[in-house]
C-alpha cells in the first residue's frame, strides 16, 4: 500500500526527520536516562549528561532533554545539537526559541538556570577540538551530516 504523502496526510513526515516509532523510542529513553541522572547517575556511552530544562517553542510546554555535556570554562559547560537528522533536535529550537526560561540538573543535583550562547567561528572551533578528542564518535557523526553542529556554551545565571 502506497501511503499519499500530501501535507494534511496523517503519517506524513518530512524526509530526514524521525517517524512515530523513533519518536516514541527517543521519548522512551529520555525519560529512562532524566530518572538515572536525577538519582544521581549522569554517564552514558562514557559522556557525562545533564538534563536540558527548555520551553516548547510553539507549545509552551515545560521539555527535559538528557544532553551529553563537556566541561568550559569555569562553571559552564558545553553542549552539541549533534542528532535529529538532517535538521537540528528539537531540543535545540526550544532553547534558541526561549533562552530566557533553559536550565540544567546535574546528576542527582537541582536545576540551575543557565543562560546559553551558540559559539561561532574559532570559539566554536576551538570547542569542537576539545569535544572531538573527548569523544571522536561526535566527530565521525559530524563527518557524516550535512549540517554543522551547532556548539552551546551554557553559563549559570
């Protein structure tokens, strides 16, 4: 059966986004890792991750996102809107959309509200050097996307 792909489809996606099942096995698997982090255990895959506290950008709605993270300067931390195909995750949108209102839960810690900066041009170079020694799988991942990966540079407020 040949589904028709016109706009008001039902099942219609655009082409390099994520169908119903992925989205429900991402959704699955955020809410296991935010209950690991929030109990204090915050590795994956050997990243240390974090909860990414956003708004919906058209919903309003309250989004918690694990994110692996890299240590900055200071207090801050960077993070990478690697994933979401040919388009940057949502969870990227969402912090662009309403920086005002993003936080972060370190493992077993409470939210902080963090004011976030996307790093271009050699700050974000420099930073994706430091990222790409510490975890090269992101570097091969990149190496494989049409877009570039956008650098976050998140400050405590």
């Amino acid at each position: 059966m040949v589904r028709n792909q016109h706009s008001g489809d039902r099942g219609a996606r655009k082409p390099g986004t994520p169908g119903r099942v992925s989205r429900w096995m991402q959704q699955t698997m955020n809410a296991r890792m935010n209950r690991k982090i929030r109990r204090g255990r915050g590795k994956f895959m050997g990243m240390d991750v974090l909860i990414l506290n956003t708004v919906g950008r058209r919903s309003g709605q309250p989004r918690q996102t694990p994110v692996a993270w890299f240590s900055d300067t200071d207090d801050a931390r960077l993070i990478v809107a690697s994933g979401g195909g040919s388009q940057n995750p949502d969870w990227y949108a969402n912090l662009i959309a309403h920086p005002e209102r993003a936080s972060i839960e370190l493992p077993g810690r409470d939210a902080v509200g963090v004011t976030p900066h996307r790093l271009e041009g050699a700050d974000r170079d420099e930073a994706w050097q430091r990222i790409a020694a510490a975890q090269p799988r992101l570097a091969k991942y990149q190496s494989k996307s049409d877009r570039e990966y956008p650098v976050i540079r998140l400050t405590p407020r």
